[in-house]
C-alpha cells in the first residue's frame, strides 16, 4: 500500500507540466526551456546555450528566441500563458525577472526548488531560496553556494537512505509550484551580493549547443515528443517576427536579410540560426534603408 501511495505521487508529480490550465487557443511561452520545453509552448525562450545549466542540450523544435528573461524582445501582454520551470532560482536579479514575466504574459506558473530542497540538496548553480506562503513568493538572495554549513555538508538525501526516500517520494513538499493571473505576489528579504557565482558565458547559437528535437531518451522522452506533435496539430502556426520588439526600448523592429534593427537604438540582432539577443551589434542599415523601415 505504502509502495502504491509512492507511485501514485511519483506519477501526479510526473504529469503536472501537462495538467496546467492552458486552453488550446492560448499563446504560450516557455522561458527557459532548455532541453525539455513544455508540450503545449508556441514560443521558447532561452538565454545559456552553455550546458552548465542543463543536463542536456538545448532542444530547438519550434520557434525560439535567445534573450535574457529580465528583458524579453516582446510586447506588453503578448502571450496568455508563461510557465517557467526551474529557472527563478538560477536568476540574479528576481525582483527584474518576475515584473518581466508579468509585463509579456497575462497569467502563467512558476514551479521551483523550494528552500527546504536547498537545504537538503543544495545546487552550487541556484543563487535563491525560495518559499511560497499564503500565495506569496518568499525570496532570500544565497550568500555562498552552500550557504547553510551544518546541513548542506552533512547532504543527508545521499548519505541518509530515511531522507533519501522521503526526499523523492514527496517532491511537492521541495518544491514551489506557483500559479499566476495577472499579478505575481513575491517579497525580496535580502539583496547579497552574488560575487560568488561566475556566470556561464553566453554563447552564440552558431556553436551549435542545441538539437533540433527531443533530447530525452526512453519512454519519458517518446511521451514528451509525441504530446509536442499533438500540441503542434492543434495550434495554428505563428510568424516569430511578428511577436518581436526591442528588448531595450520596446519599439517595433526592422527586418532585412539575417538581422533585426531598431533604429532608435541604432542596434541590430542576428536573426540566424535564431533570433539572437544576446549579441547587440551596431546597426549596419543604411539611411535609405532606414527611411523606408518602421522606426521605434
């Protein structure tokens, strides 16, 4: 019986990317999705293509854009739904993130190791401890990557085999899963300094750290790759351009050939292999191309 109450969180657990409330005529955005994005995303939105972050490659298998969540190229409103797995914790600079996650989407869900989960099995990449009480996201800046001596170093999930189960055998109790509309509640305790952590380089997509399709093996990975087909046969196919702005001064952008201009910002952004964000280069467009383009 135990065993069977076991599997049945095991499996509840496993489902809730699939069981969120997205209509089928919803626009969604995954920011950072990395090398598993969520089945029902029309858009994906990546900064590090730099592995350090992930266990495996990032998957590009629709369309996607490279760009720092705290400053995405979109429109205000621009998507129904964003969902965010386990990317609040690797940020700098939340307070930024999740006011820009408010201003692109009209409602969404952040799930993430939540503080107790730290504690017990710290990550020397997550930069935050996080807890969700009465719907509002607690968020505590680490000072060190093992901020917490007495429990980070005894790591009782892998030398206690008590804790070991009852750490995977309830992973709702160590994480936050946080459903938004609208507004996303969330309190900033302390702003240590980071100096600490080193930042992976940002890379361009051009070094070629990603797949074109689903980079999870077994059954897992079948199930994931065949809802993303289903998802995609049910959703009308959209124009990425269409959805694009300056991520600095949120005007309209300019496309010609391999880049995207913004002629306030005199700036320019590869657009090959994907829209690249990232990498800001002094605008190349002429005055005579710039005199018939849509100006920010």
């Amino acid at each position: 019986m135990m065993f069977g109450a076991w599997s049945f969180n095991r499996i509840a657990w496993s489902l809730r990317k699939v069981t969120l409330p997205i209509k089928s005529t919803d626009l969604v955005l995954d920011v950072g999705s990395g090398s598993n994005p969520h089945p029902s995303a029309d858009v994906l939105l990546e900064r590090y293509l730099d592995p350090r972050h992930r266990h495996n490659p990032m998957v590009i298998d629709r369309p996607t854009v490279l760009a720092d969540a705290c400053k995405m190229p979109f429109p205000d409103k621009a998507f129904d739904f964003v969902i965010t797995f386990h990317v609040l914790e690797h940020v700098p600079d939340p307070a930024s993130f999740l006011r820009e996650l408010q201003r692109v989407g009209k409602a969404g869900y952040i799930d993430t190791p939540n503080a107790i989960f730290e504690r017990l099995a710290p990550y020397d990449v997550h930069l935050l401890e996080i807890m969700n009480i009465h719907d509002t996201l607690f968020i505590n800046k680490k000072s060190s990557a093992r901020p917490d001596r007495f429990l980070n170093e005894l790591d009782l999930v892998k030398n206690s085999v008590q804790w070991n189960r009852f750490f995977y055998r309830n992973p709702r109790l160590f994480h936050v899963q946080y459903s938004w509309q609208n507004e996303i509640k969330f309190r900033l305790l302390n702003d240590a300094p980071l100096d600490w952590f080193a930042s992976p380089a940002v890379l361009s997509a051009e070094g070629g750290s990603f797949v074109n399709g689903n980079s999870n093996g077994g059954l897992r990975g079948i199930g994931l790759s065949a809802l993303r087909k289903w998802h995609k046969l049910r959703k009308k196919s959209i124009e990425l351009k269409d959805l694009l702005i300056c991520p600095a001064c949120h005007q309209a952008l300019s496309f010609e050939a391999d880049l995207a201009s913004c002629a306030e910002c005199r700036t320019s952004y590869p657009l090959l292999p994907v829209p690249d964000f990232n990498r800001p280069v002094s605008s190349r467009t002429t005055q005579a191309s710039a005199a018939h383009s849509t100006r920010c």
